[in-house]
C-alpha cells in the first residue's frame, strides 16, 4: 500500500468537534518523548486536513512549539488497505513482541475510527455519538465486534492474549520500546509485561539491564530506594549507608514523610492495574465468595493504614 506522508502546517489541521478533550498530563508527557528521541509516528489527516489520529501527539509538538508536523494524508479507503496491511504483517515469524504490541496498537486506532461504535461498550454495538442523540452511520457501524473480539478471532488468539498484549504494548514508554529495538535483544512476553508494570525511569533502567545482559528477568532488577533526600539503588545500599558509622544516622521525621510518600506512590501505581481493561473484564466473572474475599484482603490494608495514622495522631498529642 502506497501511504503519502508529508510536512503540514499545524495551523492548517482542523480537529472535529466530536474528537474526546485531551489529558494534559499525557501531552505533556508526550512532548518530553518526543523533545527527547523525535515524534516516532506521524499523525493521520484526512485529504481537507481534519484530524483522524494523533490527538496527543498533535498537542505534544504545540507544547514544543513545533510549526508543522508530520502527517499521513488519508481517508477511509486508505485507512481499510492499511488494516489490511497489518493483519498481514501479523503473519510474519520475525515479529518481536515490540514490533507486535506497536502493530495492535495501530490497528486498534484505525479500527475504532473505521467503526466508531466499538469504543461506545465493550463488546461493540449500537453507537448514538457522544451525547447519544443519533446513530452514526450505517457504513461506519458496520460490525459488532469490539476490537479485541475480532482482532482474536483473526489472529487465532485469546481474547485475554490479546488484551495483555495490548495494555503491555501501551504502558512501555517509548524511551523504553527504543532502548530495546536499538539492542535488537530477545525481549520475553513475560519480561515485556514486567516492564510495562515500572515506572517509566525504571522501565528504561531495566530494559538497559535486559538488553546487556546484566539480569536475565525483570524480576531480578531491584527499584532505587529514597530515603530522605538522598537516592540509593538499593533498598540494601541504604542499610549499608545507615549503618556507616562516620555518619548522621539517625531518622528523622522527614525520612519518615519520604518513605511514607514512597510508599503511597508505588501503592497509586501497583493498583491502578485493577483499571486496566484486561483486569476490568473479569470483574462479572468473580463468584459472590471471591467478593468476600478481596473485600477482606483490601480492609486489612485500610486498617493498617487507618491505624497508623491514629498513633502517629496520639503520639503527636502525648508530645504536645
């Protein structure tokens, strides 16, 4: 498939009234990335210049200030040859997991844009538009399946498969995808969703790890620890570091606040997997017994947490 790219004056792109607000925070993000290794994929116009694709990567280059941007001009019909031209290339044996993860992310933005009402419920479906007051076209509601469904039933996969894959190919930052593409390394499906699971500087820590060969899984590299102002690799070269007798080891309130802040961090992000689609797809399927259950499992954390607060409240009191 032929694809014509080519320089457009940002000005020059017009974005659709139904196109979703854009997340701040990812922009900026975005623009970090793109102001550190170049915009990877160029966004995709229609032929009179409406945006398709790239809403955040549009928003990213504003905040660098860019003039033009890169752009593949295209309409319906270009975008049905180019998901064509992914499934085949899904075919190929040399595909690393990167390569694979980046191909479904594609093809899951060309898929919701040729049918808009798979984004509307999970398993696809009538789509009355953002404020549910007409159907969308009959040519654009052509199919019923949500991109999962069909992606799988293409590939011969599981649904799941396909979900993991595709939250794993989402969460690894671009720096990290580069680090691993430039070392063209045997990354693992496994090691490749253990790193999606990192915050993005550790993500590229580890990855630079993995491709040198200085551990062999993801499980073996340890996260740097904080304590107080100082940043340790370990959490057992901060130990080494306090029981250093030539130093000022004795714990402090703000040490106390850092690790407690720490903490909380990595507890927003661990937990934030339970958002994930893959995680939220499962939810009708737990028995009324395993509700029980993680209802008990997360009082014990909302105890402990509640508890610790009060006696740090009564030792306060007990002081004062």
């Amino acid at each position: 498939m032929e694809v014509v790219s080519m320089l457009v004056k940002i000005s020059d792109i017009k974005i659709g009234s139904d196109r979703r607000n854009v997340a701040p925070n990812d922009a900026l993000a975005l623009s970090k990335s793109v102001a550190e290794i170049g915009l990877l994929n160029p966004i995709t116009i229609s032929t009179d210049y409406i945006l398709i694709a790239g809403r955040h990567r549009l928003e990213a280059v504003k905040l660098l200030g860019w003039s033009e941007i890169e752009c593949t001009i295209s309409n319906l019909d270009g975008l049905r040859a180019e998901l064509a031209e992914i499934d085949e290339n899904f075919v190929r044996t040399s595909l690393t997991h990167i390569e694979f993860g980046d191909l479904l992310l594609r093809r899951k933005e060309i898929y919701e844009i040729l049918h808009p009402e798979t984004k509307a419920t999970y398993e696809g479906g009538s789509f009355r538009g953002n404020q549910h007051e007409s159907e969308v076209a009959a040519d654009s509601a052509a199919t019923s399946k949500s991109f999962v469904r069909d992606t799988a039933e293409r590939l011969g996969m599981a649904p799941r498969t396909i979900r993991e894959r595709l939250q794993t190919a989402k969460n690894l930052t671009p720096q990290t995808k580069n680090i691993i593409k430039k070392s063209d390394a045997d990354i693992s499906k496994t090691n490749a969703l253990k790193l999606s699971r990192l915050e993005p500087d550790q993500q590229e820590q580890a990855a630079t790890q993995l491709v040198t060969g200085e551990i062999k899984s993801v499980d073996e590299y340890k996260k740097p620890y904080s304590l107080g102002d100082k940043v340790y690799a370990t959490l057992e070269e901060s130990i080494a570091d306090m029981k250093n007798t030539e130093k000022d080891t004795s714990y402090t309130a703000d040490m106390l606040l850092a690790s407690i802040d720490g903490m909380v961090q990595d507890f927003h992000r661990d937990f934030s997997w339970y958002d994930e689609e893959i995680c939220v797809a499962v939810f009708p399927q737990v028995s009324e017994e395993q509700f029980e259950f993680i209802k008990q499992q997360f009082s014990t954390i909302t105890s402990a947490m509640v508890g610790l607060v009060e006696r740090i409240g009564r030792s306060r009191q007990n002081e004062q």
